[in-house]
C-alpha cells in the first residue's frame, strides 16, 4: 500500500453504518483515507489510516471505533501503512512512516503491538536512508516478511520484531507491495508495474523470483491475503476487488466487484471480505465468493 502525496493529519470518526445489502456492513472513517486494515479473531477490525500516525480500532457489530495506538509523539509527520494480525502470536504488526525527517525520502520502522492491549513489544527501522515499509505476512516459520516499496526489497524479520535481513533485492521488485503466503509460498505484487511472483525460499533463507502470467491487465495491485487456494486482491487503480487462482506459472484473475474508490486492502475472514477504501474513506465488507 503506498500514498502518493503526503496528507496533513487528521482525526479519525469511525462510525457502523447499514448499507442498501443486508450483507454489506460499512465502517465509515470521517477524513482517515484508510490505507490497510486487518481482522483479529474476535470480529476486531484493526485499521490504519494515511493521515494520521494512529491505528484504530472498531469492535466488531458496535461502535464508533476508538483510537487504540497513538504513535504522533514518534514520528514528525506520519502514517501507518501495512497492518497484520498474527492470531498465534497475539500481535499486531504496522508500518509506520515518517514522512517529515529532514533529507531525501521517507524512513519506516516494522512495529508490533500486543492484540489484546495494544502495549507496544517491538520496533525494527528498516535500513537505508529511504524506504517504505508497505505490507507484511507472517510465513510458516513465524517470522515476518516485509515489502519495501521503494527499494525493491523483502526482509525476513526475526518472530520477535528485532532483527532483520534482506531475502531478495531486485529491479524487477520496486513497487513491491501486497505479501501473503499461500500453500507454504510466498507470494508478492507490484503496484507500479502489476505483476505478480512468487518468491522461492532456500534453506538460507535468500529468495528467487518466478513471474506468474496473467490472464489480464492488473492496474496497481495493493493490499493482497490468501485463504484457500486464492490470493485475494485490491486493485486501486480499477476500483477492483478480485482474487489470483494460480496454476504453475499462471494465474487466472477473477473479478469479485468493481466500483470502488481506490480500494488498498483486502482481508477475508469468517465468509465476508474486509475493504480499506481509501478514496472513499471508510472500510466496508462484501460476502466471500464461494
């Protein structure tokens, strides 16, 4: 997920409305432009927003939402971009950016949170004088995997959010945004140029790319989590929530629904699909196809 233009930061009004489907419940941000979201497993959508360095939190079937992070006295002029529940783990993980330091660039630490308290437990700055930490998975070894827009790049981070080293830095990389596992592989797109790979892992822990093929045009794939056997997709620029069905190389894009405003994160849970709509600012859930 990545914000084009830097947005002065505003406070966050989130409030549950009905909307014209029985099966479409919004929570509606007054000026938050939501930039990622995640479900925790209690119903708890966990949200953060590209216009303030605040992470809310709306408890599922009532609200308003409350502010439950508050990261302004970190960060000059910042926002929280990519969020993940790691369920297992009880943790919350963020991206947060400041976009207000002095010099070229933009500076990310990978932060996480307890789920249940919001107590702060770790923080990680990537490396390099400019970065942006974007999105994040946890993989099947419980560490976290992280996309670096900016530079191309995924990190491996340890369980506990100290210490982290690059898996693969490539060209083909920049725009890397939305990271997920499916079927025990790591799976990643890029919002710039569209595509999507899949990223082997050796014993070493280093990757290599494959580029999976596609049946059609992805404009600025975003925010993208696996269940089953699919990769559910926001794409930004279409307006378009959608899912990858991958076979070998391939992968077939299926259209879920089309209408949205600047759609940057999708999160399946408990038959429904979770959108942060940022154009729209508010989050709102669709049915999960069959």
């Amino acid at each position: 997920m990545i914000r084009k233009h830097l947005l002065a930061a505003a406070g966050l009004a989130l409030a549950w409305t009905c909307a014209a489907s029985a099966a479409e419940i919004a929570v509606a941000p007054a000026n938050s432009q939501p930039e990622s979201l995640a479900v925790a497993p209690n119903g708890d959508i966990i949200i953060g927003s590209s216009t303030a360095p605040k992470i809310y939190r709306a408890k599922a079937g009532a609200g308003p939402a409350q502010v439950w992070v508050d990261l302004t006295g970190e960060v000059t002029n910042g926002t929280v971009l990519g969020i993940y529940v790691d369920a297992p783990s009880k943790t919350v993980w963020a991206c947060l950016i400041d976009n207000g330091l002095p010099g070229p660039g933009r500076k990310s630490h990978l932060r996480s949170f307890d789920l249940d308290s919001g107590k702060g437990k770790s923080s990680w700055a990537l490396p390099d004088t400019a970065n942006l930490c974007n999105d994040m998975t946890v993989g099947p070894d419980k560490s976290v995997y992280v996309a670096d827009t900016f530079n191309g790049r995924i990190y491996k981070v340890a369980p506990d959010g100290k210490t982290g080293a690059v898996v693969i830095e490539d060209r083909a990389l920049y725009g890397v945004d939305g990271i997920t596992f499916m079927g025990g592989q790591l799976y990643v797109n890029t919002v710039f140029s569209g595509n999507l790979y899949r990223v082997a892992l050796d014993a070493a822990g280093k990757g290599a790319l494959t580029e999976i093929g596609m049946n059609r045009l992805v404009r600025n794939p975003d925010g993208m989590r696996a269940v089953g056997n699919r990769l559910y997709v926001a794409e930004n620029a279409s307006g378009t929530i959608g899912y990858f069905t991958v076979k070998g190389d391939t992968a077939t894009v299926t259209t879920v629904k089309t209408g949205y405003k600047t759609p940057t994160a999708v999160d399946p849970h408990n038959g429904m699909l979770w959108i942060a709509e940022r154009g729209a600012d508010k989050v709102v859930s669709i049915p999960q196809p069959k």
